[in-house]
C-alpha cells in the first residue's frame, strides 16, 4: 500500500477514510508488515481511482514504492550476482511477502528467441491482476529492474490484460516503450540477455542470509498451502482476529478449502497457528520488557491467563520463568 496515501492526499481526499470504506484497515497505508486481502486491495484502487477521481493510481503509487517493500526479500534481490538470479528470488519467495501473487520468467508470448517475459499475476495462473493491480504490480517490477541495473534495461514492451486507464501516451513515457493492451497476461517483454547482466554492490553475505531465512519458509514437498497459510497467520497476529475465516479472505479460499487442503499436506490450521504464537510469544518474551498481558494480545490471546496456560504447554514453565531463565522454543510442544 506505500504510496497510497500521498497520492491520495495530493487530490485532496483522506487516505484513511477512503481505505476504511473499502474494508482496509487504516494500519495498512503506513506499514509493510500489514498483510491486506488481495480483494479488499482490489476494492480499495479500483474504488480509490473512480472515486478521486484518478485513474492512473496504480502508476502514481509505484513511484513512491521501491526494492525495500519486499522485506527479507529484497535483501536477496539485490544482493544476487546477476538479474537473472535476482528474478529467480523473487519467483521463488515472492509468497513470503504475498501469498496471493506471483512472478516469473516465461517464454516470449512472440516466440523470438531472444526475448523473454516477466510475468506478474496470481498464484493459480488463473485470472489476470485488477486492473489498477496490474498497473502498480507491473509498474513496480519495472521500477525494481531498472534499480538493479542503474537504469534503463532494453525494455522491448508492456503487456496489460486491460484497456487503457489513461491515455496510452502516458503508459509508454512511464515505462519508456510500447505498451500493448487488452493481453492474456501482465508481462514485461526482454532481452533474454538482461538475464545475465551482473548486478552491481552485492554483498555475497547479505544474500547468504537473507536467503537462509527465506528457505526456512519453502514449501516442504507436497506442501504448498502451508507455507502461504503460516505467513498469513504470522501477519495477522495482533492485528486482525487470528482465525481462519480471516486468513480465507486473506488467501482467496473458503475455510472448508483450507481445512480440507492442510488436512492433505499433513497439518491444520489450529497447528500452524499455535506454532505462530508459540514462536511470536518466545521472541516478545525473551527479546522485549514487554507487559505480559501486552504479549498476550499481540500473539492474540484474550487475556494474560490464556498466555500463562500456553507457555506452560508450549516451554514447561511460565511466561516469567521464561524470560528469567531463557527457555528456548523447542522445549516443549503440544496440540493447540
């Protein structure tokens, strides 16, 4: 959502309010750490755009975003030797940040052998990004490998699945090429040569680290919904009720999917959210001064008293032994 707020203020409106009409909570424009539902984030630009009115919002908010949105991620990004390594990390571990997007290298939609595309789109491959999703997806990826190389990177042309929102004029000076509308996918069309291009100021140990955190976070073989479903629940801990029909809106799935779903990959819901609040607890408790019943809430426990019965499941002790003594998180475990 960075973005969101100044060019919505800069037309004059509150930014607040209008993400409240649309079921985004305020807490979302100021912060990347807020995992918003794909549909409500669709609702909102859509909504935002008409109503403004302003049509081209998703390229005005993609001009205040860069590299460092993608958290852990970007380290990996722009840490990697070359743009083609730097892609691939971000094809792989683009589900820590959204578990509803993705983003690969394809073949040329053209078929020329020289050319590949970056295409950007949901997780199912299915149906293509909202329109001002698009807008600010694409316009963002572009934004990010110009970053990587210094500048520009032979861009050959944009594919948008939708109609023009403005006129094309300003899709091109945006992006410095042709951009063809109304297309199966929201792509990037390059020279497969960029591939190679090195990126210049890595740091080979940066990247070594940021990828070990992100590889903590791959799918198991077989499983592929946990992953997506634990970063939902880990983002949703202290600032939305952590059950599963809020985690449904988050992913695009209705709870009987997830159940049935987790149940197929050998685990539950229930199981991923108690080691999520198992491992928030231990980090607020060992690492912070915090209250308990402050600790409590932000691993979304009603009460103190639920974090006492927890802690003596989870670690064998009580939150305060735990904090004096420094039990570590694989002491004790139970069911939820």
């Amino acid at each position: 959502m960075r973005g969101f707020r100044a060019v919505v203020e800069a037309h004059g409106a509150d930014a607040a309010m209008l993400a409240e009409r649309y079921g985004v909570g305020a807490e979302a424009l100021d912060s990347d750490d807020v995992l918003v539902s794909d549909i409500a984030m669709a609702r909102l630009l859509e909504g935002a755009a008409r109503d403004l009115p302003c049509p081209d919002l998703g390229l005005r908010m993609a001009l205040h975003q860069d590299i460092g949105i993608l958290g852990p991620l970007a380290l990996a990004v722009q840490n990697a030797p070359t743009v083609g390594s730097a892609l691939e990390s971000a094809s792989q571990f683009l589900f820590v940040h959204s578990p509803v997007l993705s983003f690969g290298i394809v073949p040329d939609p053209e078929g020329r052998h020289g050319e590949v595309g970056l295409r950007y789109g949901s997780v199912d491959g299915g149906a293509p990004p909202p329109r001002q999703g698009a807008d600010v997806g694409l316009a963002f990826v572009h934004r990010m490998i110009r970053f990587l190389v210094g500048g520009p990177y032979g861009l050959h042309s944009v594919h948008l699945p939708h109609r023009p929102l403005v006129p094309a004029s300003r899709y091109a000076e945006f992006f410095g090429a042709e951009v063809r509308f109304q297309q199966p996918s929201a792509l990037l069309r390059v020279p497969r040569s960029l591939l190679d291009r090195p990126v210049t100021g890595g740091n080979e140990s940066l990247r070594e680290i940021a990828l070990t955190y992100l590889q903590g976070r791959l799918p198991e073989p077989g499983r592929t919904l946990a992953p997506q479903a634990r970063v939902a629940v880990e983002r949703s801990l202290g600032s939305s009720p952590p059950r599963i029909e809020a985690v449904g809106r988050l992913l695009g799935m209705h709870p009987r999917t997830i159940q049935r779903k987790l149940a197929a990959e050998g685990t539950s819901f229930g199981s991923l959210l108690d080691d999520a609040r198992r491992e928030a607890a231990l980090r607020f408790i060992q690492r912070t001064n915090l209250p308990f019943v402050q600790v409590a809430a932000l691993v979304g426990l009603s009460e103190q008293s639920a974090l006492t019965r927890c802690a003596r499941r989870w670690f064998g002790a009580t939150p305060r032994t735990v904090r004096a003594l420094g039990v570590t998180a694989g002491a004790r475990s139970g069911p939820p």
